[in-house]
C-alpha cells in the first residue's frame, strides 16, 4: 500500500515522530496464542512503520521497544523479547543501510546482553553517515533515569569546574540527554487505547501533540501513521503563545 508523500496541503509533515507501541500481548492473548507471537507480529508491524515514515517524508522515528520497566516482566519474556532485538537488528540492518536510514540507540544499553551492545554499536557505526530517516530505538529507556543521568554529569561537570550551575539552560540540559542533536517529538503516537507517557521522552515531549489509537500495535500498518500525521496536520501547535 502506497501512502501519500504529505497529506493536506497546508502543515508540514511531524519532523519527528515518537512512538509508544502498545498492546502486543493483547493481540496475542484474544487469539489464545503465546505473548511472543503478539511481539512477533509487532516486529513486522515496526517494518511497517519504517517505510511508512520514509514515505512520508519524516526525519526522525523513534520507537519505545524495551523500557527500563520491562525489566518486572518474566524471565521467559524478557529473553524473548531480547531475542527478537536481536533478530531485527542482525537481519534488518543491510536493509535499513540500503534505504540510507541512520539507526541511533537511548537508554542505558550497558545493561542489555553484550551480543546485543554489540549489534547496537555496529548498527551505530554502520550507518551513522547516512542521510535519510533517522530511526531512534529505546532500549532500557527510562525517561527519569535518562534526565537524571543529565544531571548527574552535569554536576559532575561543576564540580569539576567545568561549568558554572547558573549557566546551565534548556540547550545546555538537553546536550546532555541521550537525544542530544535530536529534535524534541512533533508527535508522539501510543497504540492500544492506553493513554499514558509511561516514562517516555520525558523532557522533550514538553510540547509534542498526543494520538492516542485503540488499535494494537500489530495491528499498526502504514494507514494508521499516515492518519496520525493527518490528525497531527490538523492541529493548532501554539507552544503557549496565542494562535495567528
Ligand atoms: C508492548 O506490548 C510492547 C513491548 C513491551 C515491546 C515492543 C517490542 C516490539 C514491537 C518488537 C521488537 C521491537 C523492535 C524494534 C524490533 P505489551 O506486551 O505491553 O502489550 P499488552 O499491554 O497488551 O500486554
């Protein structure tokens, strides 16, 4: 299916869009089938996505694919869903460096399997001269965490007498987040009707637009983003000013 390059003729499309990809084991459970095959499906529906925001002239996509939570999550799951990072990101990623995608990775990645640090850095390496949609994965991505670990270097860098506390501005701040060079999200998108951020892009999610969908992520397919954007398009995006 071939989406639209921009819908409408007025707003430009979302420069980056973020998305919470929700409701996997719901899909899995109504079929009486295995939690990993929601996943499973939910891979395919990430493949999706990809293409979908290439045609659509998006330059940043960044997916929630394992939170610093998941970790509550049973054994078995937590392997499983290792287990297909690792799959996407070995069998994925001469195709992603084909289409020119840069792949870039938030989180604290120190604490997933080393099979998989590596796979994420060589993904990195790959592809950091490429030019064309930039595709963010979090992975142990906390947002609390990651603005906490801001803070900390930044007051590392105090006490070091590297900078002065009362010159650290919004810019100095969000340089030192994982997103750094990233802009903050136009649109944030979580699937599966649940309406929350669930700790994620805490800080840059300060002025992003929120669809909220009821379909389950494997469910997701190119229409549904190109509609978000729509959606998205149609918006009166003020940042606290009053409207034209
Ligand atoms: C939420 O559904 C989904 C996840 C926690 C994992 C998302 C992972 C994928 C889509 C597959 C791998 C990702 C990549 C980038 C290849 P849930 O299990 O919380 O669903 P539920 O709320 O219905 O139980």
């Amino acid at each position: 299916m071939s989406v639209p390059q921009s819908i409408g003729d007025t707003a430009p499309p979302p420069a980056h869009v973020a998305i919470i990809m929700d409701g996997n084991g719901r899909w899995a459970k109504a079929r009486s089938l295995p939690r990993i095959a929601g996943h499973q499906r939910g891979a395919r529906a990430v493949r999706s996505a990809v293409e979908a925001a290439r045609e659509l002239g998006i330059g940043y996509l960044t997916l929630y694919a394992f939170s610093s939570e998941n970790w509550k999550r049973p054994e078995t799951e937590i392997n499983d869903l290792m287990g297909l990072l690792r799959l996407y990101l070995q069998r994925e990623l001469a195709d992603l460096h084909r289409s020119n995608v840069r792949m870039r990775f938030i989180g604290d990645t120190s604490l997933l399997p080393k099979d998989i640090q590596k796979l994420v850095e060589s993904a990195t390496a790959t592809t950091s001269g490429n030019t064309g949609l930039n595709l963010i994965v979090a992975l142990n991505y906390g947002g609390r965490n990651e603005i906490l670990r801001a803070a900390q270097a930044l007051a590392q860098k105090a006490r070091d007498g590297e900078i002065e506390p009362a010159d650290i501005s919004v810019e100095k701040f969000a340089e030192q987040l994982d997103t750094a060079g990233i802009p903050d999200p136009d649109l944030m998108i979580r699937t599966s009707g649940e309406k929350r951020l669930s700790n994620f892009l805490l800080w840059q999610m300060a002025y992003a637009e929120l669809v909220f969908l009821d379909t389950l992520w494997p469910d997701f397919t190119k229409d549904h983003l190109a509609a978000a954007v729509a959606e998205f398009q149609g918006r009166d995006r003020r940042f606290g000013a009053t409207s034209a």
